[in-house]
C-alpha cells in the first residue's frame, strides 16, 4: 500500500490541507509548534479509532474540543480523506482507493457521520462505493467478486454497527465476504507510529515470541530473540551492519535468565565481557533498535519515526537515512520528521516536505514543486539548502 495523498480538516493546526503526490519515503520538516506531531498523530488517530472507537481516541487526546481546530464551531466535523494504491500481483497501476471519515459530536459524545471507502475502476470508471455508512449504519457491497467486470453494477445490502462511533471497516472488516472492507481493516491495524522510548529499549522482556517492535521499543529484546531464532539471515545481516551504524560493537545477544526473562548483551570487540544494555549509551541502544526496526522480515505499511536523529551522532545519519529508504523500497513507506540538516542531506528533492504556518493554522508544501528548489538541489545537499534559507517557507 502507498498513501498518495491526504487531506487533513479541522484537526487541530489543520484547518484545511492536502498533501499529495507522496513517494514511498517522505521527510517532514518544520518549527517547533508547526504541526509535525499532530500530522503523525493523524494516523495514530485514525489507528486507534479502528482498534477501539472514535470516542476512547478522542479522549486520549483531551476530548473533542481539543482536537477540533481553534475557533472551530464544534457544530463543524474533523475530516480526513487518504488516497492510496492497494498492491495488485501482476499489476503496473492497480486502483485508486479512497477512504473518507466524517467526525462529528453532539451532547457530548463523538460519532461518525459520514465513512466510505471506494475503488475507481479504470482512470475514468465510475468508482463503487465498498463502505457508504453515516451515523452507524448504511451499505457495503454484496457483489464484490464481479468488480472487474466492466459490466457489472454494485449491489448493496443494508448493515448496521452496535454504536454510532464504531468504524465500519472494524465491525465488517472482520468477515470474509467483505475482502476489500477486510483488506483494508488490515493495512490500517498494522500503521505504525513510533514512540521509543530508550529507557524502554534498556528493560528486561519477559520470554515469549514478539514479531515486531512495539511503538516504545519494550519488547526489544523478545524481537531481537525471534530474529535469532526464526530469521536468522535477517539477524546475521543486521550483525554485518553493527561495525558500521555503532563503532566498536560486533555481537549482540539476547540471553533467557533463570526467572524467565530476556536480556540484551552487547558485546565491544576490544572487551571479553560483553556488556549489559543498561550499561551502553542512549544511541547505541536507539540504533540497535532502528536496525531491528528497518529490517523486519514483514514491514509495516505504514511507519512514521519523529527525529530519529535525537542521541544519534551526526555522521551515522546519512546511513540511517538510506537505511530507512531500503525499508520504504522493500514494500514500507516511510513519514519521518526531522530537525536535522545532517539527515536531510541524504534526502532527494521529491521526498521532502516542509510545513508553513499561517495566522495559527499549518499546510504542507513539497520542495519538489518549487523551480528553484529544484535546480539547487542538482548541485546543492538539501540539508544546505535548508539552513541557509534556499527553501522558502521552511524555516521560521
């Protein structure tokens, strides 16, 4: 899956913008107070809701009055609508999806008052409506299997969810003849919003299988255990690449204790005794743990990482940066912000994006659509370019 492009409306500093146009990696960048977080939130939001409801992921985040933007009449819906491509084998260009949600709030609770997901056939074809529910009910398609049949129309059957605030692809999403609605539900389930935390990364895991890294990186030392023991060429490339990402460590182990729990030893080539991951450095346990990261066997469709330049020294992180490409070329795309000219270095012209905010409301801009921008960068580094003020709008 690759998002296209988003539209973003009356979500927080959001009052209305679309980005379009995205590549399977793109870099964010922008002020403090510009809105980077709350453009990464949208997909943990939209995440959430899927995983609970609209009004358990509206609280987490203060209520609706703080989600909805500043002097918005709360009368007004939040609004988002992501365009994307569903991989289809043996297919240069498959359809374009669209999913739209509509969230409104009245005597004090939030509901969804509009959800539609829907295919276009063909570049000119008229699209067929999946999903159409408003306020807890409406129709999915019945006739699916004859969607790629130019002659065939849509056939629709009544549905109902058990609350207004339930998403429909979570209540339908789980039955087999529904297999776009189920698709979907899946790709959504499994976006990825990191938050590691590097004091998380350093704790003892309790034994038991973890496939992937978790958003705060507890359960570091489980994953890197599954990898030993079921992907043990995916580890092995990983250790080829710890001279180079962390100077002086060659191993790493993830070892069972007597009480049932996982640690992590590091071991430096110039030591016999490895050491405990407590006891190495914030970047070393934070790169150790984007190489786990970027190199899962099954990528997430959907990462988005907040500076991952943070404890990380300046010189690793153009090979954090096509680390990073590598994943969103193997089947992944990649949002990441960054504060850093250092890894914008190692970004290309189309993947990056800057964020302009104006009387307390922020949009999007791509560099690539700006001419000048774009000679520049034949010649210039971007991360350059940004720190001194050849990229208009980027800086504050």
């Amino acid at each position: 899956m690759r998002i296209e492009s988003i539209t973003i409306e009356n979500y927080k500093v959001f009052k209305n913008t679309t980005i379009k146009n995205l590549p399977r990696m793109s870099v964010f960048l922008g002020p403090n107070g510009s809105g980077k977080s709350t453009f990464f939130d949208v997909f943990g939001f939209l995440s959430d809701c899927l995983q609970n409801n609209v009004n358990i992921a509206i609280n987490r985040r203060g209520g609706f009055h703080e989600l909805i933007s500043r002097d918005t009449d709360h009368s007004k819906n939040i609004k988002f609508e992501v365009k994307f491509r569903n991989p289809i084998p043996n297919e240069d260009r498959p359809p374009l999806v669209t999913y739209y949600i509509e969230i409104g709030f009245n005597q004090g609770r939030a509901f969804i008052n509009k959800e539609v997901l829907k295919y276009r056939r063909g570049q000119y074809g008229k699209p067929w409506h999946f999903l159409d529910f408003s306020n807890g009910e409406g129709y999915a398609i019945s006739n699916e299997d004859e969607y790629d049949s130019n002659e065939s129309k849509e056939k629709r059957e009544f549905q109902k969810v058990a609350s207004p605030d339930i998403m429909a692809i979570k209540g339908l999403g789980q039955f087999e003849k529904y297999k776009v609605l189920s698709a979907f539900r899946t790709l959504l389930e499994r976006w990825y919003v990191s938050n590691f935390k590097i004091e998380y990364g350093r704790n003892l895991s309790e034994t038991g299988i973890s496939e992937h890294l978790s958003v705060t990186g507890h359960n570091l030392a489980q994953v890197t255990k599954y990898l030993y023991d079921y992907h043990r060429d995916t580890f092995n490339k990983i250790l080829e690449k710890l001279p180079r990402r962390i100077p002086g460590i060659n191993k790493v182990e993830a070892k069972e204790t007597e009480d049932g729990m996982i640690l992590l030893k590091f071991q430096d080539k110039s030591f016999t005794n490895p050491f405990l991951s407590k006891f190495v450095s914030d970047g070393t346990i934070k790169m150790f743990a984007f190489l786990i990261l970027l190199n899962d066997p099954n990528p997430h469709p959907l990462l988005c990482i907040e500076e991952p330049e943070n404890f990380l020294h300046p010189d690793l992180l153009l090979q954090l940066c096509e680390e990073i490409r590598e994943y969103a070329e193997r089947g992944g795309q990649v949002l990441v912000s960054s504060h850093s000219p250092d890894f914008v270095n190692g970004v290309r012209v189309e993947e990056l994006f800057f964020l302009v905010k104006k009387d307390g409301f922020s949009e999007i801009r791509s560099a690539f659509e700006d001419e000048t921008v774009k000679e520049l960068a034949k010649e210039n580094q971007l991360g350059w370019l940004w720190r001194n003020n050849y990229i208009n709008g980027a800086n504050l």
